[in-house]
C-alpha cells in the first residue's frame, strides 16, 4: 500500500513538473532568446548598481568590488551573443540589427570598459576604479541611447 502512494505521489510530481515546463517555456526560440537576453542585462544592470552602491559609500562592500566588475566583464564577454538574428523584442531597437557594424563596435566597448573596470577593480586603486568604472557608464549609455527602447 505505501509503494502505490508512492508511485502515486511521483507521478502526480511528474505530471505537475511536464505543465511547469510547458508554462514556463517561451512560445518560440525567439522569445527564449529575448527573455535570455533581459535576464543577462538585468544582471548587468544588478551588478552596476551593486557598484554604483559601493563607490557612494551606500553600503560598506569595499570587498566586493572586485566580484561585481568580474561578474561585469564576464557578462560583457557574452554580451555578443545575446543578439541573433530574428531576436527582435523586448526593450531592444530594431536598429541594433539594421545598424551591425556600429552595434557591434559599441559592445567591443562594452567589453573592454568592463575589462578595464575589472582590472581596476583587482588592483584596489580608488582613483582607477572610478575612472574605469565612469568609462563602463559610457560605453553602457553609448548603446542604450541608440539600440534600447527607453
């Protein structure tokens, strides 16, 4: 009797994890890849204000700098890849795909600020990481100002 319960409580279990999935699964890949997309700038943006927290003396993190610019260019590193092709939606501008070449060099800022940020970061030197860090804000802004919906 108490092995039928069981097989009964599993597969109960099962079947409501086959509906999670089916509900929780975009509607299409391109869909998967903007929600996938929003999730990793919403990182972004996290550990940003993570930073930003830290450099106003918000909170007394000091120590964490280093993690946050890491996690920085790491996320910066794939940003890349976040922008197929047919990927359009979400808060980004169809010009990030009519527009290539420009887009493309805007992340390879990106991706060196958040390097140079990191490395600032690793090296403790307060002057180097609010410089690195001002030069991470404009390479951000530089694309959020022509390839994201406001």
């Amino acid at each position: 009797m108490e092995k039928a319960k069981r097989r009964g409580a599993a597969g109960f279990t099962a079947a409501v994890a086959v509906c999670l999935m089916g509900a929780l699964a975009p509607a299409s890949a391109d869909e998967g890849a903007v929600d996938y997309r929003q999730n990793t700038m919403a990182a972004v943006g996290g550990h940003m204000h993570a930073a930003v927290d830290i450099l106003r003396g918000k909170v007394s993190h000091s120590g964490h700098m280093a993690l946050h610019a890491g996690a920085l260019s790491d996320l910066a590193g794939i940003a890349g890849t976040l922008f197929p092709e047919g990927s359009a939606g979400g808060d980004s501008l169809p010009a990030i795909w009519e527009n290539g070449d420009d887009f493309a060099e805007r992340l390879a800022a990106f991706e060196e600020s958040a390097a140079n940020f990191a490395t600032a970061a690793e090296s403790g030197d307060a002057g180097a990481i609010g410089t690195a860090f001002q030069g991470l804000g404009q390479a951000c802004k530089s694309c959020h100002d022509d390839y994201r919906a406001q």
